[in-house]
C-alpha cells in the first residue's frame, strides 16, 4: 500500500494548526484504504523528517504549498534525498482550478459584487517562479470572475499588497475584496486582514475541492491507484482527473 504524506510549511498559529488537520481528516475520509499522514517542513510536529523514517512501505509527498519556490524546490527534496530517497514528491498544490473554484466561492462568502475589484494575496517568495504561480493563479481567477484580478504579495515580491491597493483605489471601483491565497490562518492571514481592503476572504481551509486536488497530485504520482477500480481504497472525489487537464489548456 501506498501512504500519502501531507507536507506542509508549519505553523505558529493554533487555528492555523486546527485547520490543516481539519484538511488532514478530509483527505483521509476521500479514501479509506490509503494510509494518510501529517508532516511539517518547520515549526509544527511531527517533522517530515520523522514521518518518513517511520512510514512503512511505498511513499508519496503531497506538498501542502501554493507555489513554488524554496521549500518546493530545495528544503523538501533534501529532506527527501536524506530520509527517504525512494519517496515520491508531487508538484505544489497551485495553480489549479480547483483552488480557484474555492476562491470564488470565498469571496461570495463575503460579498463579492460586480463592480468590485479584486487582489489575489499571498504570501510571496524570493524565488521568481514561485510569484509566477501566483500570477498564474491570478489569471485563473480572472478568468472565473470575468474581471481584472491583481496578483499581490503579503511578504517578499511585487507589488506588495499595500501598493496593490494604493493603486486600485485610484480607480473607479467602489471596493476592493482581497482573496486570500493561504491555506490557514497565520501570520499572512493577519497581514492580509489588517491590509485595509474592503473585503477580506477566509484562507483556502478545509474544503472537499482541496482535497480533491490532493488526491489528483497522489493520483499523477500513483496512477496505479486511479487504475485499481472501485472498493475500498476508491476515491470519493471524481473531479479531480478532469480539473487537472482543464488547466492545461
């Protein structure tokens, strides 16, 4: 059997905590038969580096990440390469439709109207590959809402999400929604809420679309487990094969 590990960054926030085992226990119910573990890059127990020694048999690493950048491209596999060099690493979880879905319905949650516009807030990197995920996001979501969407940047990267808003307060729009693009609540979720925006999003959080996309990485990865047919180990999400290659066109 194959176990799918669940990689995330870590965090110091309680909720933020709550809410990845919250997507853990999600993840876990899509498939009985797959064994699903919770591990962490820094900050946050058990480490990936403890997780992989103990797990038993073949491995996939999910990377609980939005872009990429440092953890996706240097921290993860050298902890790979040195605890488990025969695990499979996944890509990160965006840009995807799937994320987009759960952030068009997060701004609806808020409010979101027609003549409103809209910021895409993350977390950022240094590395410039990572910020092209994000505006790769952003074009998604533009593409879903039918309007302009600013890709904006709570921590490293361009444009910051002050300046973001400096500018489009200067336009003729009557508010302006800031979609999170994070996981849990954290540190850039209190960046992001304290930005000064007319409408702030909750994080990405727990939601079946998230977990869907987590088992359509494992399944790219594992294809043997989409070939297997349906039992126990059968997944309860069906969407996540079709997801995948509407983003690619």
């Amino acid at each position: 059997m194959t176990t799918l590990v669940l990689a995330g960054h870590g965090t110091r926030s309680a909720m933020g905590e709550e809410t990845l085992a919250g997507l853990r226990d999600l993840v876990r119910g899509g498939r009985r038969g797959t064994r699903v573990e919770q591990a962490f890059l820094e900050i946050s127990s058990p480490s990936l580096a403890d997780v992989l020694v103990e797990v038993p048999g073949p491995v996939v690493v999910v990377p609980l990440l939005l872009a990429g950048g440092y953890h996706v491209h240097i921290d993860l596999p050298e902890v790979v390469a040195t605890t488990r060099p025969d695990a499979t690493v996944t890509a990160p979880l965006g840009p995807h439709p799937l994320l987009v879905a759960v952030l068009a319905r997060r701004l609806a949650a808020v409010g979101l109207r027609a003549a409103d516009s809209v910021i895409l807030g993350a977390a950022g990197s240094s590395d410039p590959a990572a910020l092209a995920d994000v505006r790769a996001a952003a074009r998604l979501l533009s593409v879903r809402l039918s309007r302009p969407v600013t890709a904006a940047f709570a921590g490293t990267g361009a444009p910051t999400v002050a300046e973001a808003l400096e500018r489009l307060r200067s336009g003729p729009a009557p508010r302006i929604a800031l979609a999170s693009y994070l996981l849990a609540p954290g540190f850039f979720q209190d960046r992001l809420e304290a930005s000064g925006a007319d409408l702030v999003t909750a994080p990405l959080g727990v939601d079946a679309d998230l977990a869907a996309l987590v088992w359509a990485r494992f399944d790219q990865a594992c294809p043997a487990s989409v070939a297997s047919g349906a039992g126990a180990g059968s997944p309860v999400f069906a969407r996540p094969v079709q997801a995948e290659r509407s983003g690619r066109r």
